[in-house]
C-alpha cells in the first residue's frame, strides 16, 4: 500500500508540473459518499468527460487503463453489481470489454466498439458512464488504515477508426477513501460484552 501511495503521489507531482493540453477528465465517483467500513460494497462509477468541450471533437470508440487499488482491504466483483457503460454500445454484443484481475491490487479494463463513429458520436454525450466497478470492503490483517486510495494509470484512449486520441488527462484519476471499522461489529462487540457481565453477575448471586 506504501508503494501505491508513493507511486500516486509521484504522478500527482508530474501532472501538476505540466500544463494540460486538453480539458479531458477521467473521474472516479463512489456511491454513497467517500467513508467506507469493512463488510460493505464500493461502488464506483467511471466516468469520462471533455472529448468536445476539451476541443478534442472525437467520439471514444475504445480504451484501456489500469486501476491500483489496496489487495488486503478491497476485492474486485466481476458480476453485478460492476456493470459496463453503453456509451461505446452493449458489451458482448456491439463491445467486446474485459476487466483483468490477474495481478493482486491491479484491475486492468479494457472495452473495444464495434460500431461507426456515427453511431458513437450520438450515443455520447460530453460525459458519460464507462462503468460501474464493485469491491468487497475486507476486514485487512491488521489494524483498519484511516483511508485508502484508487488510481488509474496508463490510460490509454483510441476513436472508433482505432486511432490513438492524443490528449492529456487535466488530473490523475484518483479517489481518497476514508475507512470506518463497521458499526454492526462494534455494536455486536457490545452485546457479546453486556451477555458476558449479565452471566458474572447471575453466577455472583
């Protein structure tokens, strides 16, 4: 998780040094807020924004990138309720699509079109849902850490002719999470601690 956390910060450091040639952003958005607590699933929309406003005037036709997160406390759901956008049409029908969980820690999605520019161009907006990634919030081996993180790195972006769509990203695509330890656990703690007085106390009479 250190290696993770140095390796973030290190892009972070480069991507403010260098002014961004284009408007484009990738986005990581949980659902519910950003406190999560072990027993719980993350959800997180990946989303896409800035292909016309940014100037770029190109419909997405296919992409790949990779996404690092913490292996002790996260688990990457494959099924539902981790889905694909349909803004580069339906995955195994007009889109082929693979999320990649090999590699501890690393997700790897990549999601090709099999549709014309034509029809991309009018199912995306200027910003839309690539997808919806799930994890399972895991008890870690030690003590819970205050927060976690998310990032994407090698993103790669191609139009629907599988041209390569030179743009910069404005801001590393990060997501700072806040871990709770899970109040059923603590409340169910309680009551194994009130059970265990109650029983001294009758054995005491």
């Amino acid at each position: 998780m250190k290696k993770i956390c140095v390796t973030a910060l290190f892009w972070l450091g480069c991507l403010g040094a260098l002014a961004p040639a284009r408007a484009l952003q990738i986005t990581l958005v949980p659902h519910g807020g950003y406190q999560i607590a072990p027993g719980e699933t993350l959800l997180v929309d990946l989303a896409i924004s800035g292909l016309q406003s940014g100037g770029l005037s190109s419909e997405l036709g296919a992409y790949h990138l990779d996404l690092y997160y913490d292996p002790d406390l996260l688990s990457y759901l494959p099924g539902a309720p981790s889905a694909w956008g349909t803004a580069l049409g339906q995955p195994g029908n007009t889109a082929l699509a693979q999320a990649d969980t090999g590699t501890p820690g690393l997700l790897r999605l990549d999601e090709i079109s099999l549709l014309d520019g034509a029809t991309l161009d009018a199912l995306q907006d200027d910003s839309f849902l690539l997808a919806t990634l799930a994890f399972k919030v895991q008890m870690p081996p030690g003590p819970a850490p205050a927060n976690t993180i998310l990032f994407a790195d090698d993103v790669l972006l191609g139009d629907a002719a599988g041209n390569r769509i030179p743009a910069a990203l404005s801001d590393i695509p990060l997501l700072i999470l806040q871990v709770d330890e899970p109040a059923t656990a603590a409340i169910f703690g309680l009551g194994l601690a009130a059970l265990a007085w109650r029983r001294r106390r009758g054995a005491a009479c």
